[in-house]
C-alpha cells in the first residue's frame, strides 16, 4: 500500500472540504437544533448565477443511534439545481451511501441516503449538497425542504424527529441589464421642433458604463428614414433610470410614423438580456398618406398623437400687441388677491397698495386726470366643452368705490389659451378685461367682486390687477405702451411622469410687440411685464422662465410674486427691467419663453408696459452774444441743461478765431459737483489752433438733472474794431447716467463774440413853422424836431445828445427822453423863437437850422 499517496489523498481532501465549507461561513454562527431533528447548515445560504460553489450541509441530531438515513430535499428549478452529493465527513458513509433524482432531474426533488452498516447518534453530517443557481438575469429565491425523511433506529423503527427547512438566495452574475422604458413625447408636432428622449433603466445588478442608445423613426408612408441619431450615456447604477436626449426633431409632414430605441446599441455593457433593450412605438394620425394639408379637416386633435402645429397651444400662438399708448404715468396693483379670491380690493394713495410697475405706493396725485383705468380678472380650469367657449358668462364683476355703489360690469374683451392635450384641451386659461375708467377717481378703496363665484369647471380666479393711467401735468417727457392677452407657453407637458409634449424653448415663446421708440430723445426705457404661473409653485420665488427684449441677452428666472406667498395661492409674477441700452431701431419687443425645469406645465403671458422718459441734453455757450471793446477781458460759461437726460459726464471742444480773441484760462464749474464728486478728465487750451478741449465725470453712481455751468474761460478781445469770432462746441459727448454710453441727440447752442466797431448815427432834422407875432412884433415861434436813426445793433444805438443851431445865432438842446434807442428811430423836438428877420429883394430871407446827434459808442460818433 502507498500510503504516501494516501496521505496526499487525504489531505486534499480534507483541503476540499475545508474551501467547501470556507463558502458558508455563517454555519460557524448558527447553533445545532435541538436532538431528533434534520436540518440545514446553513439554512438560509446565498449563491451567484452558474457558480458550483454554494456547499449546504445535510445534518441529522438524534439521541438513539441512526442506521441508513433518507432524507428527499424538494427545490425550485427555475431558480436552483442540486448538481452534487458529497459524503466525506459522514458516519453514514460505508459504500452503501447513495443520491439519486427519483423523478426526474427536472422534477425539483433529490433524494439522499446514508449507509445502514453502521448506526451514529448525536449531531452528524449526512451529506454536503452542491447548489448551483440557474437563473440567469434576476435575482429568486428557492425553498429546501425536507420532505418523506427516515430517520431508522437499530431495529428499523423510526425515530420520531423535526425538520428545519431552509432556502436559497441566488443573484445573477453582476451584470447590467438595460430596458428601454419608453420614448417620448407621446404627441409628435409637425413644424415645431420635438425633443426626443427615452426612459432607460437598469435592471441588472452592475453599472452599465459607456454605452450607446440609438433612435430611427422610420415613415410608414414611404419606409424611409425619416430620423436617426444616438448618444452615450457614461453610466448608469443598478436599479437607476435616466432620460436620455436623442436629439431634436422638426418633421415638416402629418404621418404616420414608426419608433425605435435601442440601449446599449453596440452591443458593449455585456448586457444579460438583450431582448428588452429595445422599444418600438408608433405616433399615429387620422389622415391618409399625404392628404394633409391639403385637406386640414383629416386631423383629429383629440386621438391622433402625430399633429400639426395648429392642435392646441403652448407654442405663443396668441402674442400681444400695444392697446394703450400716450404721454403719462401707470399704476398696476394686484390688491389683497389670492388664487380662487373671487372678491379683491385695491387701496390707491398714501399707505395702500404697491404700484408693482414702480415698485412703490400706488398713489394719483391731487388734480390728476384719469386717462384710463383697466380691471385684469385672470382665469383658469373654465371648461369650455361643458360651458360653452363663450367664458363670459361664468366671469360676471361688480366694481365699486368708496362714493358709488357696487356696480355690474362687463368684460370689453376677453382672451383666451387651451390648456392641455386630449380632453384636458378643453380647460381653459383666461385674461378678462374691464373698463372701470368712470368708476376711478383718484385716490380710494375699489372693490371687485366676482359676482358668478369660480367652480370645477366654470373656471377659478387666479387673480385680479387694477390698472390706472393718470395725467397730473408732471410727467411730460414721459411715455408709455401697454401690451395685454393672455398666450400660454410650455416646452413640455408632463402627465403620468411622461411628457405628452417636448418642444425646444424658441417653440415655446410668446412676445409683447411696442411701437418704435426714438432712441435720438430716450433717455431711459423701462419694461414691466407680468405672467401667472410663472413662479415656483412653493416659494413664489423665479423659476427657469425666460425674458427678453429685442436683442439683448435672455434673462433666466424673470419673474418673481415678490414675497407674497406660495406660487399656488399667488400665481402673479412680476419682473421690472431696465432696457434702456435695448432700445432698437426698429419696433420694441418683449420675448416670454418656457424653458426645461420650470415647476408647471407652462405659464401665461398677460401684461407688458414700456414706460420711457424723453429728453435731449442741451450744452451752451452763455452768452451766445457777446459785445466787446478791444483789449476787453470777458468769461463766457459752457452750460449744461440735461433737459429731463440724467448726465454722469461731458466732454467738448471750444473753437475761436485765434486773430480775434485769445483764451486764457478755463475752470472747472458747479454742473457736476464738487471737486469730490467728479474727475475732470481733461482741461486744455490750444493757442495755435484756438481750441478749448474740456472733459469731467462724475465718481458716483448717480447723474445730474439740474442744469448748470459746466465749465467757464476767460478771454482777451485781440483783434480789430468790428471783428468777429464763433465760439464753437465740437466733439461734444454728454454721457447717459443710465447706460454710461453717449446720448445719440443732443443740442447744440454756439456763441459770438464781435468787438465793437460804432457806426454813426444818421441825424434828420424837420421845422414847423408855428405861429407868427406869437407875443410881440415881429416875433415867430417854430418846432424844430430830430428824427434820427442809428445802425448799431450791439453797441452804441443810443442817441445820448442832440444839440441845435437854429440859424439865427442861436443854439440849444434837447431835454428829457435821453438816451433813447435809436435802431428804428427817434423823434425829439424843441420849440424856437425866432425875434429877428431878414428882408431881401422884397421877402424875408429864411434861416438855415441842423441838428446835430451824439451815440453812447465807443469811441462816440456825431452827424449833423
């Protein structure tokens, strides 16, 4: 005998037994049951799809020896197979030991007996069994169970006993199983661009890692492809899902179509069930191959689910255009309104409610006039297809104030947008509105009152907003455009955690459309708009919903219900937008846009108000005429009036006539502030090129609205008598305070100056012979008067000395009425006595008189 061999042989043995039992390590853990019984070692085991090695021990504890134990071990062969006995280790183990499938190995049922030869008691070892899980891709449980068990005594009697069944629990082998869930939407729009997702989970026990999912819409129509595209998803845990983007899609024709989506499309996750990778779904519609549009009546709106973009809204169908326009100031407030408050009151004046356009108290000042005043009912759930499409009915109002009782209204006009798809297309949203112009006064408490109460069906108030437009004289340079409607918008419809509908964001977006504004007067442009639904339905707070206006950027999260409560119980949200650098040159237009990840179905968009402030900044030169001697030293200001334009800064250029005048110094002015509020950029004086070059700004944040001096410069009149020189302002830039850019108009006012050159008065003398021996012989009184005229239109036009020389020998004056402004001409006379003749050939001889006229010129000029 090799016992060497036998020892290895041992050895190894009990090597194989030790591993065996190196898989079960809880049987360590698990105390023996009491005696006369059989049981499972361990009795609730693990295993792993197609691994021999989940070792079970078959044990039997009796108090009397036990001759030949038998023992059936029923077990589920879907999840299970007990592919091995073993009894090493067995005191039943003497050749007579056997296993056997006594009805078949696809029966479930092992049976097991031990050697009858020798009998054992206490707690022993029948037989270590060999499980091996057969289930391929999910996790099962198998029962074990003990059934028909023979526990024989020494005479064959047996021996009453227990049996403690177990079970299995076998898990595939770690592998990723992917399922495609679904794809979506579930409503396919001709014209408008579908986002395409699909629903992808896996149901396997490992991470699927890089791998492809794959989509191909084919036209049932043609057979052809109509779209393909794919993406690779980095990762997916067991038991996640992700929606994955397959890309955008416009198709341009109503058919039928067919759907489908593959993961793990190359084929690399070593997937463990490749038939649920995929789905296949079809959007469907009424009509034939290429019938529409021709023949628009084939659509069903209700069961199709492939549409054109004229089934129901969302898609900014219904945009709003300018209603009111004029030269005034507006008040929007929403009152004390609540979601489904039927009944709401507006406080305008001191301490009311909040003019949410301005963002302060809604007040009309005393003597205003009330150019308009508008109620907004906003309305939502009015079922159209029950009640009529005709909502006004079901939207009766009472208005009142605090001098005139409650009073019937009704709606000047009404708009309207559907809410969902199939049947929910019937609910409606809605924007009432009612002229209450007769009914404001001014500052007061109005009450409205929805006097046909909201229900299921016959629609709730999702609230209210007063809307005034008043005149008080002060707000001249002020404008405003007011758009209203009701276009609901939304990128997706989501119900039963699928989307119905997924378009892109340009699909699902609405505008407010403004006449033009002149960008060469604006000094500021303010837009307010309001939506319902439009904020998060918890916190009120902005959501993913979008504004823009012309072309500047997309403002994300615009509106806000400013604290007021939970976007369910106030719905209205409101965005103040300063758009003054939008301005465009064409028409103004606000953009409302629904984007992914908004927390409704959508929001509405029902009110727009541009509100701009003209005005064009003036700059001067003070005075625009200036006279001079030569030689004169004299200040001309550079002056500022902003004319309603705020201004941060200013720059210029003063040009002169260097032969004329010389600039000597220029200095800062008061028009900006302090030398601590500003920073004068630049302060120069080009002799040779006669140019005064001046630039300041301001520091702070703020700019200037009173008018003022900007800068002032001394000058030396140089030139000749009767010269003359502009003062010029070139390359003049007055800053917007607003946008801290140029103002596109602004006026210009030059100056003169001319050194004086007097031109002389022109004297014109006239007689009157009055009367004759007036008081003694011979004597003769005459009026002599001056009708002169002097040319100067600056300087010297003043007659200050009119002297006569009668002819006689005599001379005088003119008294009183001097000096007198001569431009057009004056008349002063002097009475004459004439007490001497002269007598030739036979008559008197006539006396020669002149005049003779002095100016206030310098130097004086005379004629006579």
């Amino acid at each position: 005998m090799n016992t060497k061999k036998m020892a290895v042989s041992g050895v190894i043995a009990l090597t194989v037994l030790a591993v065996m039992l190196a898989v079960v390590p809880s049987a360590l853990a698990q105390p023996p049951y009491p005696a006369n019984s059989t049981y499972f070692l361990p009795e609730n085991s693990t295993g792993v799809y197609c691994q021999n090695n989940t070792i079970v021990q078959v044990r039997v504890n009796t108090t009397v020896d036990c001759y030949g134990p038998q023992v059936d071990i029923y077990f589920d062969t879907s999840c299970v197979n007990i592919t091995d006995v073993n009894f090493t280790g067995s005191p039943w183990k003497d050749g007579s030991e056997g296993w056997s499938y006594p009805y078949g190995t696809d029966a479930g049922i092992v049976r097991i007996l031990g050697g009858g030869i020798a009998g054992a008691s206490g707690d022993n070892l029948l037989a270590n069994i060999t499980l091996h899980c057969i289930n391929k891709t999910c996790d099962c449980t198998s029962y074990l169970d003990f059934r028909d068990t023979a526990l024989p005594d020494d005479i064959g009697e047996p021996i009453p006993h227990t049996t403690h069944n177990g079970t299995i629990n076998c898990t595939a082998i770690p592998a990723p199983d992917l399922k495609v869930e679904f794809d979506d939407p579930q409503y396919i729009f001709a014209n408008l661009t579908n986002v395409l997702t699909a629903k992808i989970t896996n149901i396997g026990n490992k991470k699927a890692e890089n791998f492809v999912v794959a989509i191909n819409i084919t036209s049932d129509c043609t057979g052809n492809e109509v779209y393909n595209n794919s993406t690779t998803v980095s990762s997916l845990d067991p038991s996640a899902s992700a929606i994955v983007n397959l890309g955008n899609w416009k198709p341009t024709t109503v058919e039928n179509i067919t759907i489908n989506v593959t993961a793990d499309y190359t084929n690399v996750t070593g997937d463990r069930d490749m038939s649920n990778n995929y789905k296949v779904e079809v959007r469907n519609t009424s009509c034939a191959c290429g019938e529409y549009p021709t023949n628009p009546a084939c659509v069903d709106c209700i069961n199709d689910t492939m549409l054109p973009d004229t089934c129901y809204g969302y898609r900014g169908q219904h945009p709003m255009s300018t209603i009111y326009q004029g030269g005034s100031d507006v008040i929007y407030t929403v009152g004390d309104y609540k979601y489904k408050k039927d009944k709401v009151t507006f406080v305008i004046g001191p301490g009311g409610d909040i003019n949410r356009i301005t963002n302060t108290t809604a007040d009309i000042p005393p003597g205003a006039t009330i150019v308009n005043a508008t109620l907004y009912v906003y309305g939502t759930w009015y079922n159209a297809w029950t009640y009529g499409y005709d909502p006004r009915p079901y939207f009766q109002m009472s208005f009142k104030n605090s001098s005139i009782p409650e009073t019937p209204i009704s709606p000047v006009t009404y708009y309207n947008d559907s809410k969902g798809f199939t049947t929910m297309e019937k609910y409606q949203y809605l924007t009432f509105v009612y002229d209450v112009t007769q009914y404001v006064t001014g500052d007061d408490t109005y009450i409205a009152n929805r006097t046909t109460p909201g229900a299921w069906g016959k629609g709730y108030t999702s609230g209210m907003a007063l809307m005034v437009i008043y005149d008080d004289g002060s707000s001249s340079n002020m404008k405003y455009k007011i758009a209203h409607g009701c276009d609901r918008v939304a990128t997706e419809y989501i119900k039963d955690e699928r989307h119905q509908y997924h378009v892109t964001p340009e699909d699902a977006t609405t505008k407010a459309t403004f006449p033009k504004v002149d960008k060469k007067k604006l000094v500021e442009a303010k837009l307010f708009t309001v939506t319902v639904d439009g904020v998060h339905f918890s916190t009120g707070v902005p959501t993913k919903e979008s504004l823009k206006f012309n072309d500047c950027p997309w403002y994300e999260g615009a509106w806000s219900n400013e604290g007021m409560g939970s976007g369910n119980d106030y719905p209205i949200g409101f965005n103040r937008s300063d758009v003054t650098a939008c301005i465009a040159d064409t028409g103004e237009t606000a953009y409302f846009q629904e984007r992914d990840g908004s927390y409704k179905n959508g929001f509405s968009a029902v009110f727009a108000c541009l509100r701009t402030k003209e005005g064009v900044p003036i700059i001067s030169v003070e005075p625009p005429e200036t006279i001079v001697q030569p030689q004169d030293q004299f200040d001309v200001n550079i002056t500022v009036n902003p004319n309603g334009a705020p201004v941060y800064g200013v720059e210029y250029y003063l040009r002169y006539n260097t032969s004329v005048v010389r600039a000597e110094t220029q200095n800062k002015g008061p028009f900006l502030g302090g030398f601590d509020d500003t920073v004068v950029v630049h302060n120069e004086i080009d002799h040779a090129n006669g140019i005064v070059s001046y630039a300041e700004t301001r520091k702070g944040p703020d700019g200037v609205l009173n008018p003022g001096t900007l800068a002032t410069i001394q000058f030396t009149a140089i030139g000749e008598r009767g010269a003359t020189t502009g003062l010029n302002l070139t390359g003049v830039i007055i800053v917007n305070n607003a946008t801290k850019k140029p103002y596109a108009t602004i006026i210009i006012e030059n100056g003169t100056v001319t050194i004086y050159d007097n031109i002389p008065p022109v004297a014109k003398g006239h007689s009157k012979f009055r009367y004759n021996y007036a008081a003694k012989k011979f004597e003769s009184l005459a009026l002599l008067c001056s009708n002169s005229t002097n040319p100067n239109e600056h300087k010297g036009y003043n007659i200050t000395y009119v002297r006569w020389s009668f002819g006689d020998g005599q001379y005088g004056t003119s008294e009183g009425g001097l000096p007198d402004d001569a431009r057009d001409g004056i008349c002063v006379c002097k009475d004459h006595a004439y007490t001497s003749w002269k007598w030739t050939a036979g008559d008197y001889e006539p006396f020669n008189a002149s005049v003779t006229v002095t100016d206030d010129g310098c130097p004086e000029a005379s004629d006579t």
